[in-house]
C-alpha cells in the first residue's frame, strides 16, 4: 500500500518555567492511503502534541527536538512557512477539540470557510460554500452562513469546523476530540459524518481520542499512548480482542459495560507527570504486572507480525 504519512521518532518538549516537560518522545508511526488510525491515551499523554506536531501548529513554549514527518517522501520540519501553508487546511486538514475557540468569534460563518478556501486557491463562492455546508448535514445554510459563531449550537460549530477542514479536499483529516465537548446524541452524529465523510471522499484519518470505546467501528488502526511513548498498536479487530500490554487493557476493562453500568474499573494511580518521569518503564509505577526489570531498565517498542508492543512482560 501507498504510505503517504511517516513519523519517525519524533520527539517534542515544552518548556514551563523552569521544567522541561518531555511530551512526545521517539514515536513512530506509519499512515497509508485510506487508513483510519486512533490515537488512544489518557489526557496528558502526548496525543494531541502529536496531532500539532504534524502541521506545525505547536505553542511557542513547545519545539520539536528530534525526529522527522514525511509526507509523500518529504519531511515537512524543513519546510518554510509558505510551504508548511500549502499543507496546513490543504493536503492536512484538522478539526479540533473546541469549535467555539477554533472560530473567529467576530466573523461570520461565510466569511471564515471563504477564507480556507482562497488561502488554497479553491473555488471559493457562495455555492461552493454552501455545498460544503450540506456534505456536514446542515440544513438552512442561507442562516448559517451569515451567522456568528455564537448564535450556533456546538453540534453546528463542530460540523462548520469539519466543512472548513474538508474544504480544500485533503488526502489526511485529523480530528483531535472532536466530540469531547458535545452531549452524547450529538457525539453519535458528529462520528456518523466522519464515517460518511471518510467513505465519500476516500479520506486518511487520524482520530486522537481518550475514549476507547468510540473508536472500534471507526478505525483500521490504532496506537496507544501512555507518558509520551507508542506503548502498543497494530491492527484494531486485533488489539480490542487481545491487547496485550497492562495499559491497553486497563483501558479496555474501563470502558462501562451495558450489563454493568453500576460498577465502573479504574486504573490505579495517576498519569506519570511528564516533568519527572520514573526510571524504566513509565507505567510501571501503576502495573499490576510489574516486575524488577520493568523499574531497572526502559523497555523498547517491539514489532512482530504487526503489532508492536513496549513491554517486558505482557
């Protein structure tokens, strides 16, 4: 298959006062054409550092320390800003956790996807942008587009947000949360359209998330986070039947159960803070599994027969 998307050991810090928090370190990851991969990991394990990594789009207290991202056997770290444009809302489109921030709060709908589109030298008339308004499954777009942020739900916001991000007809969409801040019908809607988006428009997505349970009939693949580091991925039919790294089944095993919505699992302990990792494994302060050499030494992520796993005693 065609990859398209590579990232090789990548690494990322911030620094904070006087802390250097290590946020991503030496991840690699593989994207072909027509993958859907998750991004899976508690709050404050890299994820969305990564998805940032990819377009550029990182805070000024972050910067990229090592590593590469090749996209069509070009590693985009070297591009200047009007290339890395080019790519950013033009080949890689991104649709992000909160859409109220992600919108110009004092510019009108029409005028704010009018824009994506002349930045990437696109047919950027009224009728253009209102059939981006109706591939999202927006009714009464002569309303929307003269409407301010604010006077849409967050369901509608989230849906003007993907049009904006498929608008300039993207090989890769990253969606980071894209549900997080929206009530659960409306969540269930919002990932009906990427399904129907992916298929329709032969998209490769990369879906961050910190909920297991939403990404099983979305996703091919699926990589997950823990502390900064890839801790397992591989194939997603696979790892949801027999995922083998104590992590990913802490994981599994709290998703809530519909025969069981009274007991909810817990992983014990806390997220290792990322500005003072433990020695050796970074889940091994946390592992039911854990053994000395897991504390004495940090394991290396393995590959066999496609699936790759960062542990030494599964």
């Amino acid at each position: 298959m065609e990859t398209i998307l590579s990232i090789e050991n990548l690494s990322v810090e911030y620094t904070v006062g006087k802390k250097i928090i290590s946020a991503v370190r030496n991840v690699s990851l593989t994207l072909n054409k027509g993958d859907s991969l998750s991004i899976v990991g508690e709050s404050g394990c890299g994820k969305s550092t990564l998805g940032l990594s990819m377009l550029n789009l990182l805070p000024k207290e972050a910067r990229i320390t090592g590593g590469k991202i090749i996209f069509h056997n070009q590693d985009i770290l070297r591009f200047d800003k009007k290339e890395m444009q080019k790519i950013r809302g033009g080949k890689i489109g991104i649709v992000f956790q909160d859409p109220l921030s992600s919108l110009n709060p004092v510019i009108k709908i029409l005028q704010q996807i009018r824009e994506t589109l002349k930045i990437h030298r696109r047919d950027y008339s009224e009728e253009k942008i209102g059939k981006l308004l109706e591939a999202v499954q927006l009714n009464d777009t002569k309303r929307i587009k003269n409407s301010y942020p604010h006077q849409l739900s967050g369901g509608m916001r989230q849906r003007i947000m993907i049009a904006i991000a498929i608008a300039s007809d993207p090989e890769i969409l990253i969606a980071d949360e894209p549900t997080t801040s929206l009530d659960v019908t409306i969540q269930k809607e919002i990932l009906e359209l990427i399904k129907k988006l992916i298929r329709e428009l032969n998209l490769t997505v990369i879906f961050i998330t910190h909920n297991f349970g939403i990404v099983s009939d979305l996703c091919n693949k699926i990589a997950v986070m823990y502390a900064g580091e890839i801790v397992e991925g591989g194939g997603i039919s696979e790892i949801l039947k027999n995922p083998r790294h104590p992590y990913t089944k802490a994981l599994l095993s709290a998703i809530p159960k519909k025969d069981n919505l009274v007991k909810f699992n817990t992983i014990p302990g806390s997220v290792s803070d990322l500005a003072s990792l433990p020695s050796g494994c970074k889940f091994n302060p946390r592992c039911p599994r854990k053994i000395a050499k897991c504390v004495q030494e940090d394991p290396q992520l393995e590959c066999k027969e496609n699936r790759f796993l960062r542990c030494f005693n599964p």
